[in-house]
C-alpha cells in the first residue's frame, strides 16, 4: 500500500467505509482480471486490487480503434510502475456486427464483443473474476454497454461497494495516483451521432483533435470533440470556454488541418454524453430494450 494512502483525516468516514467495502470484495473474490483502460476509475480499482491480491491480479487492456494511443502508453507505464501483470489484447472493434453502423445500442455490441475476449482470458487463465471500473454515478447516463457486462457475468466492484466518482478522486489522490485529476473519458466511438457511420480515418481524426487540444496549454479540465459529419463541435468544462475563443484561430487552422471543414465552440460547455439528448426519454428505453445479437 502506498505510504501517501495513511493519510486519511481529510477523508469523509462514509467514503473509507466504501473503502473497506471493496477491499473486502477483491478479496472474496480470490484472483481477478481488471479491465484496465488507465482512467480514474480503473486505476483506482487496479491499485486496491494489487494491494488485495497481489500476483492473483492480471491487467488486461483492449487495444482497439477507439481506444487512443496515449491511454495505452499510460496503461502500460502504471502497470510497470506498479509491478501489475500486464496484458494487451488487440482487436477490430468495426468489424463488429453493429458497431461502424452506429446504432443507439453501439455500446453493447461493442462491450459484448471486448468483455467477451477478456472473460475468455480470465478462463484461459484460471482467473476467478472480470471486474470493470463503473461507479455509482454511472447510473446517471444512458450506457447500454452495463447490459453486455452484466450478461457477461463481470463484476462492477466500485458501484457494488458504493463508491461515486467524487469517493474515488479523494481517496486516489490519497493513495498518490497520478489519475485523481484526470479527466473522465469515454471511447473515441462516442464522439459521432447515432447512424453515423464510423471510420478508423474518422476515429484517427478526432484523436488527432483531441491530442491537439491537450497539447495547446489551455488547463482544460474536460473535452470532447464531437463530429457532425465535416463539422467538428468542441465541447469544454466551462471555465475553459473563454481560453479557447481566445485561440480560435489557431484552433480552427489546426482542425482544418486534420479535415474538418468547420469548426464550433459549444457554449453550453462539456456534458456527459450530450449526443444521447437526440434520443430522449423514450428513444432511450427502446436501444436499451434492443433484442441480444
């Protein structure tokens, strides 16, 4: 255990409590395989997992299309730096049937596909347990990738124990983790309407704007770029939006660069999954009640 996680006053005792909650779950659940995409969450649960299991722990990332090159870099480095078994499996997410299509249940032929994969490591492996990084404030948002998991029979320990996304940026900047302060992601994939098609070129495209704009200096704290077929709409926190207008020339000639023939600052700033709002209430219910492939 890192000697930065004894120092817990600061610490709400609700949110240790949480703590304990999911230390003894990781060990109830004797060895486990983390999904590991090197964002807060899974990091966290990476880290408390190692501390609970030791050499019963195997990492595992899906190198993919939709997955950009800077996470796997880190997910690599924490790995080695934390002496974690690492494991890299790679594959074509748009070959999925019902994935380049874009269909409002993306996410779960995508999930099923890539949980699939890791769930026949851990068998492969004698592995007893996936576990993937969702928290309670997951709940919130239209994710229809949760169907796959749970068909899939992987573990969510940090919703099972409690935890929101809040508990989990305390306690990893606690423990010393270097994602306490990372921003949320969500694959690459997210970033066009549903019916878009998706392209490796489309996918390449918005890394390279994205990876721009984290470049640029400007303390984003939260970004999307989202693709309206030529045009790209940038979404920020808030307090960002008036540095980037303050560059929008620079940015606009960058974005250019890289394809898009128009450029937009979204003033409403960054929120969750702002391209499910198109499916309203009852467009949700019925990808949710989609039928299995």
């Amino acid at each position: 255990m890192m000697a930065a996680e004894s120092k817990t006053a600061d610490i709400p005792e609700e949110t240790l409590a949480k703590l304990l909650r999911l230390r003894k779950l990781l060990r109830d659940m004797g060895s486990v395989v983390v999904a590991f995409s090197a964002g807060v969450d899974s990091t966290f649960l990476l880290h408390v997992a190692h501390d609970e299991l030791g050499s019963r722990l195997v990492a595992v990332t899906i190198k993919s299309h939709s997955f950009p090159r800077r996470e796997l870099d880190e997910a690599e480095a924490f790995c080695r730096a934390e002496g974690v078994r690492h494991e890299v499996i790679e594959t074509d997410e748009l070959s999925i049937a019902g994935v380049a299509d874009n269909p409002p249940d993306r996410c779960y032929h995508c999930k099923k596909h890539l949980f699939g994969k890791i769930v026949a490591f851990a068998r492969e492996n004698g592995l007893s347990v996936v576990a993937e990084g969702a928290n309670l404030d997951d709940d919130g948002d239209f994710r229809p990738g949760r169907r796959a998991v749970r068909e899939l029979g992987v573990r969510s320990p940090l919703h099972e124990a409690g935890l929101t996304k809040e508990d989990i940026r305390v306690l990893s900047r606690c423990m010393g983790l270097p994602t306490w302060r990372k921003q949320s992601f969500a694959c690459l994939a997210s970033r066009f309407p549903y019916g878009d098609r998706i392209t490796v070129e489309a996918l390449e495209r918005v890394e390279r704007a994205e990876q721009w704009l984290m470049d640029a200096g400007l303390g984003l704290e939260q970004l999307r770029v989202r693709v309206h077929g030529d045009l790209a709409r940038i979404e920020v926190d808030k307090g960002s939006i008036p540095r980037i207008a303050a560059r929008s020339g620079e940015i606009a000639t960058a974005f250019n660069e890289f394809g898009f023939t128009y450029v937009t600052l979204d003033l409403q700033g960054y929120r969750m999954g702002s391209l499910n709002d198109a499916l309203g209430g009852d467009g949700r219910k019925r990808a949710l009640a989609s039928p299995c492939p």
